[in-house]
C-alpha cells in the first residue's frame, strides 16, 4: 500500500525533502532581496565616503601643487592668495553651471 504514508518506507524522507525545499524558497524569496539592498547601501555609502575623501584630497594637492608653481614667480604670501583665488573661482564656476542645468518645477 504505497498511498498510507505510515506503511510507505520513503515517506519520511519525501516529506524532509519536500519541507527542506519549501522552507528554502521561501527563505530565498525573502533574504536574498533584503541582503542586495543592505549591500547596495552599505556599499554606496562607503563609495560616498571615499569619493568624499578623495575629492578633498585632490583639491588640497591642487591648491599646494598651484601655490608651488607660482612661488617661481610671486611671492610666497602672494602665491597662496592667489592659488586661493584661482581654486575658488575655478569651484564658484563649476558650481555656476550646475547651478544653471538644474531642473525647475515652475509652473
């Protein structure tokens, strides 16, 4: 008699398979989205940090690479206000224009 389960010798077996597979499919429908966008965020924001970090480090070796090159010139004193002036007026334009190319929700 194979239809009752008690007589049958793989019915534990099936219904471990069949319980094993059922709580993977749920556990995979589950988690699997959560821990992509738990990496997505922790990802990104390391990513954030680090392009911060590197963009503040990339303008003061700019602004000390400016002030070293125009010592040749100027004075000291004189070439760090102006290395100031340039580096800031360089940031007041590229600001300027993303400022410009900003999306509006006049209506």
């Amino acid at each position: 008699m194979a239809g009752n389960p008690l007589t049958d010798p793989k019915w534990p077996s099936d219904l471990a398979d069949t319980v094993e597979k059922v709580v993977g499919t749920v556990r995979d429908r589950a988690t699997t989205p959560v821990v992509h966008i738990t990496r997505g965020i922790v990802y990104g924001t390391m990513a954030a940090f680090v392009a911060a970090t590197a963009l503040v480090l990339l303008l003061v070796g700019a602004t000390r690479a400016l002030q070293s090159l125009l010592d040749l010139g100027l004075s000291h004193a004189m070439s760090v206000y102006l290395s100031y002036l340039i580096i800031g007026g360089i940031l007041c334009l590229a600001g300027w224009l993303v400022l410009r190319n900003r999306q509006t929700t006049d209506a």
